[in-house]
C-alpha cells in the first residue's frame, strides 16, 4: 500500500493534543495494542503527526527479510530501531520531538526481571514494564493510541495523553493506565484484538516459584 493511500485509510482525529509536546520538544512514548489494523496505522502516523515517528522491532534473523521489512516501512518516514539500540536512541533523541512506539500487550519472557502484575481481562497477568521504565529513564510523555474502525479498511486514531512528567508518577501507575485503555477497548470490540499472540504464557504462580 502507498503512503497516500494509508493516509486515506487511516485518520488522525485529534493530533492537536500533542502540539504542545511538539512545542516544547518533548519526545513521546507511544504505548499501544496489537489492535486492528496497526500495521497501517503506523503507514499513516509517520506522515500526519509533527513528531517524528519511530517504533522498537526485533532484526528478523533472515537479513533479506529484515532488509525489505525495514524499506517497506522506511517509506513512510517511519525509522526502526533494532531492540538491542533501544536506550543509545533515546538517550539521543529525548530533547528532539521524536515520537516512539511501543507494542506493548505482549507477554515477557519466563526469565525476564522487567516486568510488572496486573490485572488484564480477569487475570493475573504478566505485563512488559520497559514502556513506562524507558519514559521514566528519559522523561519521555506516555502517550496511548487508541485505534477504532470506521469502516471494512478504514480506521481512526485518537491520541491520550497518559502522563506528561513520568517521572512524577507512581512506580506502576503508567504500566497500569496502559494495559487499562487496552483492556477497555478489547472488551468494547474483542474481535479486533489479536488473540492468538498467547498472552498469558507466563503464569504469576510459576514465576514466583522461579524467583
């Protein structure tokens, strides 16, 4: 698909609610679900917002793959970051505007220390505490996308703002807002929602037992 055409497609209703962020050049950390359509809605954010627009992906082990999936997305503007220069990045680029998304409704790994419980959908559940740390670390707004679909194809964006001064917030706070929007907009429509990413293979009892 064509940036123009994802443009069409996928609409930004309220961008204005970070054009003080912008103003200010205060990068933003951007937490959302594997939810609808997101892999257009990334298409689309690279062109329509003032921030500039990156997102933390895991190299593909097949270097012509991840060659072409790094180009295809290149062509929106939106730069990839492999995991392993997640903080040299944003060391770099926390006073420049930079918008940075996270996906952030997977499950950590079984001998991951960086995690946080919460409830989600009834369930202790095991949730990737690195969006909330990394804005913590540096001062990064925390900003959540909500994504909803208009019609077969076509999707609009909203923006919430989460919590501009991180630092200020509770150990836990940010890392439950997030995984609560998500939770709120899966049980309004859970059909747009990837279930088959095995969210809940870390059980809270068989973590406990490990540490």
């Amino acid at each position: 698909m064509s940036n123009k055409e994802a443009l069409k497609r996928c609409k930004a209703i309220n961008p204005e609610v970070l054009d003080e962020l912008h103003k200010k050049k205060k990068s933003i950390v951007l937490a959302f679900g594997h939810y609808n359509n997101w892999e257009m809605v990334a298409m689309a954010l690279g062109s329509s917002l003032k921030h500039k627009t990156s997102a933390i992906y895991k190299p593909l082990s097949n270097n012509f793959f991840d060659k072409k999936f790094r180009e295809t997305r290149g062509k929106s503007s939106l730069q990839l970051v492999p995991k392993r220069e997640t903080k040299t990045f944003l060391e770099e680029k926390k006073d420049k505007a930079y918008l940075v998304g996270f996906g952030c409704d997977q499950c950590p790994k079984r001998n991951k220390t960086n995690l946080f419980w919460t409830k989600f959908l009834n369930q202790d559940t095991a949730v990737m505490f690195g969006t909330e740390k990394y804005a913590v670390d540096y001062d990064y707004a925390v900003v959540f996308l909500y994504i909803t679909r208009r019609k077969r194809g076509y999707y609009d964006v909203e923006l919430k703002i989460i919590e501009e001064n991180p630092r200020e917030s509770k150990y836990g706070s940010i890392t439950k807002q997030h995984t609560k929007l998500l939770e709120d907009q899966i049980i309004q429509n859970p059909q747009y929602w990837l279930w088959s990413h095995k969210r809940w293979k870390l059980q809270k009892q068989d973590h406990e037992i490990c540490h």
